[in-house]
C-alpha cells in the first residue's frame, strides 16, 4: 500500500513538472528601438546641398522586424531603407536625406514616421535644423 501511494506521488510528481517544463512561451512579438527620436541638423546654409543622417534601430522582439513604410512630412525630406526582415537582436539603418534648397529658411521642424510590425506602433521621429 505504501509503495502503491509512494510510485502514485512520484508518477504524479513528474506529470506535474514535466507538462510544465515542455511547454514553450509564445513569441512575444517584433519591437523597434530607436537610437533616437530627435535629429538636430544645427544651422545649415540652404545652399550647403543635401543633408544626409543615419537613422539606426534594432528590433529588441522576439521574431523577425519588418519596416513596412517611412514617411516625412515635408517633400524636401527623403528616406531610403532596408525592405527585408531585421532578425531580432539585429540592427538596421534608416537613412534620411533633407535637401534645405527646398525648405523653408527659419527653424525646420518636421516629423517623420516608421511604420513596421513591430508591437510598439508607429514611432516618430523629428528632424529640426535652423536655415539660413
């Protein structure tokens, strides 16, 4: 009786923590960080030509990143970047051009968008420089 009751306690024992144990956590999802959500260009001359800066991010999830879209909200503000899937651990680079010949002199201050699947939503990021 008591070896019955005792393999019972064991046999239940080990359902117990081995149902426990096999069971994986689901994926949390892809995230996007940011290296930083404002730009400062400083004081640039309109006839210094095209301004270029390098955006970084990583995706600090735990599947694949994708960036579906970037938008400026100004026409003399351009982006170029990765189509494919960013890894998670892995970094990309967004790249921003802002061509001041078409901006307006005076303090520039405009917002940009980064669309992607990651579950944080849409981030921003602002770009501000002073004209001449």
């Amino acid at each position: 009786m008591i070896r019955a009751t005792l393999r019972l306690f064991i046999l239940l024992g080990l359902l117990a923590f081995g149902t426990h144990s096999t069971q994986a956590e689901p994926p949390k999802g892809a995230d996007i960080e940011l290296s930083t959500s404002v730009i400062d260009l400083g004081e640039i001359s309109q006839d210094d030509g095209k301004q270029m800066v390098r955006l970084t991010y990583t995706n600090t999830g735990d599947i694949p990143l994708v960036v579906t879209e970037v938008r400026t909200s100004c026409s003399c503000m351009s982006v170029e970047y990765e189509r494919g899937k960013v890894l998670p651990n892995e970094r990309s680079t967004i790249n921003i051009t802002l061509n001041p010949a078409k901006a307006p002199k005076g303090q520039y201050i405009r917002v940009m968008q980064i669309y992607s699947t990651a579950t944080s939503g849409v981030k921003r990021v602002t770009v501000k420089a002073q004209i001449e």
